[in-house]
C-alpha cells in the first residue's frame, strides 16, 4: 500500500488535464467492447481483459518497486473484489453484445452517479454536497443530450 496520506483537496491544472485524457480514453469503451465482441466471445473477452489488466498493474507496480505480496487478512476483501469485477465484466461484455455501443454508453455514464452515491455512504470524507449533486446532473443531463436523438 502506499505510505502517503489521503487528502481530499481541490486537484491541480495538471490533475485535470489528466482525468479529461483518461475519461476521453475511458469513452472509447463501449465501442472497444463492441468491436472486440465481433473476434470475440463474452467471455473470452472477459477473460484477456483482465490479463491486459494484471499484466499492466503488475507492470507498473514492478516498476515502482512495489510488493506486491498479499496477507492472508486481505484474501477475503480480494476475492469480493475479483467476484464484482468478473460479474461487471461478464454482463457488460454480455450486455453490449446484445445491443449498440451507443446504448451501452448510456450504462457507462451512470458510473459517476453512482460513485458520488456510494462514496458518500462508504467514505467518511466523501460527502454529498450541493457541488456535487448538481456537477453530476450537468454531466448526466449533457449525456442525454448527447443521446437523446438515438434512444
């Protein structure tokens, strides 16, 4: 785990360029997915998703020098971890098989309301706020105009 403290602070001009880059790349998905599904099965797909997965985290961590090495106390949380995240990509690698990649972006988007409702009840430092609701009604309302003449 990393040693440094968790501040919850307003983020830089360089953070910001960063999270644009990595939506913008994150916004690809349903239609990476969609293509993807065209070589091949649900599953399979699932399954070399998150080899890519561990190969790149297990890159990055070798690199950083971190230990990867697991306390058997941790198993437990892994394992729910691992089952969500399999389940989350089965049906979504299922779910955008069976409809556009356009529609499936429309799932994608409900990610941050989510989050902003999970943290708030999850993360003692991570409450709902005026800010927030409205920043994530402005985004989710942009989407479903964005949207709205393909539904």
């Amino acid at each position: 785990m990393l040693e440094k403290e968790f501040r919850n602070e307003e983020p830089s001009g360089k953070i910001l360029i960063f999270v644009v880059l990595i939506v913008s790349l994150i916004g690809g998905g349903p239609l990476a997915v969609k293509i993807g599904l065209q070589g091949f099965p649900p599953l399979k797909m699932a399954l070399l998703r998150c080899i890519l997965g561990v190969i790149a985290v297990g890159g990055i961590g070798f690199y950083y020098g971190m230990s990867m090495r697991m306390r058997f106390e941790e198993l437990r949380r892994l394992l729910l971890i691992a089952a969500l995240y399999t389940l989350h990509t089965i049906t979504l690698n299922v779910g955008t098989q069976l409809t556009t990649a356009s529609r499936s972006t429309i799932f994608f988007t409900l990610y941050p309301i989510f989050t902003v409702i999970f943290g708030h009840f999850w993360l003692p430092d991570d409450r709902l706020s005026v800010k927030k609701i409205l920043g994530v009604l402005a985004a989710f309302g942009g989407v479903f105009v964005a949207l709205a003449p393909n539904l």
